[in-house]
C-alpha cells in the first residue's frame, strides 16, 4: 500500500465535488474552519457548479479531480459532499497520475466508489471522513467529528470501543486483516465491473442511511451471492439510520437482517460505530491493517499518514 504523507500547518487543501453540488454557504464556514487550523484552501474551478443531482457534467467533475492530484502544491483532496454521480466517472479516471501523486483523499457515501476504485487501481491509503459542506459546515458539529482529523497532522493509532457508543457482539473472536468497505449502497452497486469490493481476508465495514431492512437484505444477499461475505474475515458494522418514515408494512429489524447474513458466518462481527451518516461521524483510513476484538469489543486501525 501507498501511505500518503503527513499534512503540516501551511500545507494547501484542495477541494472538489465529485458527486452532488454542495451548499456554497455550508461549505464557505467549512473552509473557514480549515483556514483556522492554519491551512491554505483551494477550491476546484468546478466545485460549485450544479448539472440537476451532479455538481456538473462529468467531465468538469472529472477534471477537478485530475487537476488536484496532478497538482504537487496541494498536499490533501477533500470532498465537499456526497450524493450520486462518481461511478459515472471512475473507469476515466488516471489512475497512473494518482499513484505518481499520492496525497491524502477523503470523503464517504458516494465516495466509498472512489475509496475502492483507487485503492484497487493503486495501493493508495484514503479516508472515510466527515466532508465539509454537508458535515462540517453547521455550527454544531460535534467535537469528534473535527478532532479525528487530527489524524492526518502525525502516525496515529486509532482506538474505537464502548467509551464512544454501545456496542453489539453478533459473534465473537478476533480477526484482523486489510480495512475496507463504505457504504453499502455503493459496494453493491459495484458488482460485477472493474471495481468490484476485494473482500478475500479483509475486514469489511458496512453503513448506510435511509434504506429500509428488506432494501439492506437484498444488498447483503448481493454481496452473498458474489461470495464476498463469506471471503472477509470479520464484520464492522455502522450506522444504519433509517430517516424514513415506517409505512406500516410488515419488516424485520436491521439486526435480524445483519443476523441471517453476516452473523451466521462464525466471523467476528461487531455492530454499533458511529461511523458514517452520524453524527459524531468517527473518521477512519482505509487500506490499512486492523484489528477486531470483538469479544473485547475493540477495534484498532494502523495509522494513514506517515
């Protein structure tokens, strides 16, 4: 693996919008919060464009990304938000120019897309973090949510256990392996074409938001049939927050669901991170080895940055 370097105070953050357009005032108290830390913030010439659910053509999306990582002054790629749109570009990607140029890359949801296709095409370490229009441009934030980012400034151990929210033991052990994963509507959707999710050995880390269980069922059977469940070594769990309403329809639990398709497997598996569409959102490299105990109920994550 490719592990980025450290970012120093002064160093430039550039800022793109790979997936859906952001809110300009969110993201302007986001980089302001930045530039406080003592950074320099370059936003791509795109970022703010607005192409129906994109955040521009593809093209110009595309270009953004290209121009920040072919660029040596810009030392971290940050995406502004979320939303839909960066499968549509990920086979025209230079994957050649990200590997001559690694840099720290973070973001989630529709990012997880990116996470895979990147780490898969070029050994890079990324980051699964809070972005800064859609999570860290309120002025409630919550604490942790910044402070993980304190990751990125020096070689830093991450430690997850019960002082930071209730954990559920679905079967215990340990297992330990490459950190992977991300939201689960994007690791589906990349079966069966030149991204799919590598499992074989991994542990695998699923979270979600607004899918209703029997949507959550039909992804983890998916996953199921194309034999990724049963290649990982272990299981992390994150948020699933279902901000929908309840038709009145007859469901299962999410914990049923996660139980007929991953605890059954006899593979470590730990449910409860506040990890993803949460607040505090707990920022995470991915691509590098961790640990889960899950009779402990203690996760450990080596360091993303030397």
């Amino acid at each position: 693996m490719i592990i980025p370097s450290r970012l120093y105070e002064g160093d430039t953050i550039g800022v793109i919008s790979p997936a859906g357009p952001p809110n300009m005032e969110h993201l302007e108290v986001a980089t302001d919060w930045l530039k406080q830390l003592g950074f320099q913030v370059r936003l791509g010439k795109n970022v703010a464009k607005k192409y129906g659910y994109l955040a521009g053509p593809d093209d110009e999306r595309l270009d953004d990304f290209h121009r920040m990582f072919a660029d040596d002054s810009v030392r971290a790629v940050i995406c502004s938000r979320g939303g839909y749109g960066t499968a549509r570009f990920a086979d025209r990607i230079d994957y050649d120019l990200v590997r001559s140029h690694p840099k720290v890359f973070w973001g989630y949801s529709d990012i997880t897309y990116l996470h895979t296709a990147i780490r898969q095409k070029t050994g890079l370490v990324t980051f699964h973090g809070p972005m800064l229009a859609s999570d860290l441009g309120d002025n409630d934030v919550p604490l942790l949510s910044k402070q993980l980012f304190s990751q990125l400034f020096q070689p830093m151990s991450l430690r997850y256990d019960e002082h930071l929210s209730p954990l559920t033991i679905y079967q215990g052990g340990t297992a330990e392996g490459m950190l992977v994963g991300g939201n689960l509507t994007l690791l589906a959707s990349s079966l069966g074409t030149d991204f799919e999710i590598e499992t074989k050995d991994k542990l695998l880390f699923i979270e979600d938001i607004g899918e209703a269980p029997y949507r959550v069922d039909s992804m983890l059977n998916q996953l199921r049939l194309a034999g990724k469940l049963d290649q990982a070594a272990g299981f992390i769990i994150g948020d699933f927050h279902q901000n929908q309403a309840d038709n009145g329809d007859a469901t299962l639990t999410y914990q049923e669901v996660f139980q007929t398709y991953l605890g059954e497997l006899g593979k470590p598996m730990v449910s409860g991170f506040m990890i993803g569409h949460c607040a505090p959102n707990f920022s995470i490299p991915f691509g590098v080895d961790a640990m889960l105990d899950a009779d402990r109920k203690q996760l450990w994550i080596q360091p993303g940055v030397m």
